[in-house]
C-alpha cells in the first residue's frame, strides 16, 4: 500500500494485524464482541455467546465484575500512574503482600510484569542472575518440555516445545534443551483427571543431565498441567519425581502457573493442587482477571535474599518494566483476588468438578473424537485430524460452535476449554449440549 492510499474508515479491518489468528479469514467473515456480562459475551448482532474459555484462560471470576470495575475506575481517579523504577505506591506492596499469603510455602516474594510472556522472561532471566550472585554462574543452561507453552518472547519460544512458534523465528536461546512430554495416548488415552502411567517421564531429565552434566544447568521449567498445546495432565508422581531430580542435582524448578494460576485447578495453585513446591512461579492471565495486563513472578526467601547483598545503594536485579506494578493494574488485582475469595471462586473446581468431569467425557460416543482429557475446570476434547489438513476440523468446529452461540478455543484438532470458575451446571450443560452439535454436524 502507497501512502497515497492510506486507510481512512474507522471500521476498516485491514490496518489491525492480529494475535495468532488467520487474519485474512476473520477479515471476510468478522466475529466481534461487543461487550460481555458474567458468563457471556455479546457480538456485533446481538447474539449472546456462552464463554467456554473465560477469554484466553484469564476471566476466571467471569466479565464485568462489579468490584473490579469500580476499584479500576477508582484508581484512574486517583492515581493513574507512578513510576515503577526507584519509586513506590501502596497498591502494588498490598497486592505483592496478598498474593505472597496465597502462594504456599516460601514463595514469598513477587516481581511484576505486563503478561505471561514476560513472565517467563523474568523467572528464566532471575534463575540465571540467582545461581551468577552465588558464584555458580556456569549453570547457564535452561531445559523446558517438548509440547511446553511459555509465551511468544525469545526465552519463552526457546525453552517451549511447540515447533510452530519456533521455527519462523530463526535463533533461539543458545543452551535450551528440552524433555519428554507427557502425553502417553497409548497407556493413557481418555483419563479421567491425572494419568496413572508416566511418572517415569521426569527421569528424562536424568538424561540430559547426564548429557550436559547438571552443574550446567539452570532451570527446567514446565507448565504443571500444558494447556497451549492441547491440556496435558501430568501423570501421578511426575511432578515430584520432576522436583527430586531437580534438588539432586541443584537445579532451580520453575512452575509456569500462567492458566493454572488463580484457580483453574480448584485450588489457588497448582502449587496447591499437586503439593509440589518450585523455586520460581510464573503468572499472569487471572491475576487482574484478564482486565488489566499484568503478571507476576513468585520467587522464594532463598532466591530473593541471594540477590540483597553488596552496597545498598545498588540496584540488586537489572530486570523491570515501565509498567511493573502499574497502580491501576494493582488495583484491578487487589479487587480481583477479592473477589476470587469472597465468592470461593477457588474451590470451584473441586465443587463442580465431578460434573464437568462426567460433562466432558460425555462427548466421548462421538465420532472422530479420539480423546478426551479433563482436570480442575479444565477439559480437552482431541479430534482426529484431516488428512493433509492439520486443524482443520478443530477450527470448523470453532466456527460452528461460535454461530451456535459458545466460545471454544482450538489448538491442534484439540478442543480446549476452560470457563470462568462462575460456570454453573446450567451452562455446562448448555456447553456440552451445542458442543455435541457442533461435533455432529462438521465434517
Ligand atoms: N505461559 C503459559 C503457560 C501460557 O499458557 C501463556 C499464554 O497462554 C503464556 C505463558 C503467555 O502469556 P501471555 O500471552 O500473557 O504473554
């Protein structure tokens, strides 16, 4: 396009390129939200859309909380921003103190960012700079997992294992390797919350350890339960297995809690859920309830106390962001996480779980539905592919399911869903009723 030929109508679709869609075929046929309240979304024509996926796994107390939007409006009013670097403001101490409360353990403290992404970055970036300030700056390497989600930054592409976001992109981080994953559909196949076989699995990371030799090594970090690359579930023991192997040989272990975080699970964490303890723990997504872009990093006593050494007047971590615990941000935090516990959005997954469970599996009569896989208020529906056209299939049942009034997310041929934790068994049976349509009718 000339300069001559600039855009000039406000609704023009072109000028916008968008996230991980397929851009040219949402611009023929657009499929825009126009507003959302609790458990729905609104389109452009009046239609209510049923949202199975609370947005991108980060609406999890729903849309449009009362709490959340008045302590946002609030804060605009009163502060609308302040300084992240060699300054401070009350909000964002408050919400590190309450977010320290809730994370278990000596998780204690919490380095902000703006997404997952650079979460990632910031977890990947502190491990290094931990092992450096004790004299132990050979370990330099980091080990993620093959099918591993950890955002779109260069870290995060480098240790995740989801060839498609890596291989446009030329170099990634030098000294990444990566073990196995955890699905194993054979022993595994239509599990019902964790898989019973693959604890075996984190012995992998024995293997590059004896490859790379562990006092090389940094960090591994995983996602406790894989939810980009089509939810995986972690095979009972692995994740344990996975922190012995990790404390053996004095490797940090970092949880990538971006969409178990803040409830998914029916527990605040999967730190929680699975009682296994990282050293490091990423998120972001739930933290504002996906109104405000945040995240944060957990890092325990021993990590952050490392770093508080030498003269006082220098800046201990050369890490931040211009919009590290922006004070609207901590404010949408701090109304978010109230309202997580005022309406014990935390346990819902324990509460409705047995019913989402039986919900999810229901769809397994089905054909070309290969697997099925749920945990907490999470649920994968694998379909078998095209021939020839991998995701095909997934995404004409997205399509469909959005003309029949559901949000559902597609990755793969796998259907991943994960609602906000206000779901009600009427919407799940609302959920899995058009979703059995959808499944009926697409090729
Ligand atoms: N890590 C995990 C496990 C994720 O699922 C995601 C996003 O889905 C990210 C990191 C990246 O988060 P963001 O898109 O906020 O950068």
């Amino acid at each position: 396009m000339t300069a001559t030929t600039k855009i000039s109508r406000p609704n023009d679709l072109s000028a916008f390129w968008m996230p991980f869609t397929a851009n040219r075929q949402f611009k023929q046929t657009p499929r825009m939200l126009v507003s959302a309240d609790g458990m729905y979304y609104k389109t452009d024509d009046n239609r209510d859309i049923l949202d199975g996926t609370a947005g991108l796994w980060c609406c999890n107390a729903g849309h449009k909380r009362p709490k959340i939007v008045e302590a946002v409006k609030a804060q605009m009013d009163e502060l609308d921003y302040a300084p992240a670097f060699q300054m401070g403001h009350p909000k964002a101490f408050e919400l590190a103190s309450r977010l320290a409360q809730l994370m278990p353990g000596d998780l204690n403290h919490v380095f902000y960012t703006n997404s997952g992404s650079e979460s990632v970055e910031t977890a990947l970036k502190i491990a290094l700079a931990y092992h450096r300030a004790r004299g132990d700056g050979q370990r330099t390497r980091l080990i993620g997992r093959e099918r591993g989600y950890h955002g779109v930054n260069f870290g995060g592409i480098s240790v995740g294992g989801i060839s498609g976001n890596r291989k446009t992109f030329g170099q990634m981080l030098g000294g990444v390797d990566h073990i196995r994953h955890t699905y194993l559909p054979e022993e595994n196949g239509v599990t019902r919350g964790m898989p019973e076989h693959g604890a075996f699995l984190a012995d992998d990371l024995e293997r590059i350890c004896a490859l790379h030799d562990p006092s090389t090594i940094a960090a591994v970090i995983v996602e406790p339960v894989a939810g980009s690359t089509g939810v995986l579930i972690p095979p009972k023991g692995y994740l344990e297995r996975l922190r012995e192997i990790c404390t053996k040989h004095g490797i940090l272990l970092i949880f990538d809690e971006v969409i178990t975080g803040f409830g998914r699970l029916g527990a605040p964490f999967a730190v929680d859920y699975f009682g296994v303890q990282p050293d490091l723990v990423t998120t972001a997504k739930g933290l504002t309830n996906g109104t405000i872009p945040m995240g944060a990093v957990f890092a325990t006593d021993a990590i952050h106390d490392t770093f508080m050494t030498g003269p006082e007047n220098m800046i201990e971590l050369f890490h931040g962001y211009t919009y590290s615990g922006n004070p609207v941000a901590c404010a949408a935090g701090l109304a978010t996480l109230e309202t997580y516990e005022e309406e014990g959005l935390y346990e819902k997954g324990k509460e409705l779980g047995q019913y989402w469970e039986d919900a999810v599996h229901s769809l397994i009569d089905l054909p070309r539905v290969k697997d099925i896989r749920n945990l907490g208020l999470i649920g994968a529906i694998e379909l078998e592919g095209i021939d020839g056209f991998p995701t095909k299939r997934a995404f004409s049942a997205f399509l469909k399911a959005f003309e029949k009034g559901i949000l559902i997310r597609t990755t793969g041929d796998i259907i991943a869903l994960s609602p906000p934790l206000i779901i009600e068994k009427s919407h799940i049976d609302q959920l899995f009723g058009t979703l059995r349509e959808v499944l009926k009718e697409i090729d």
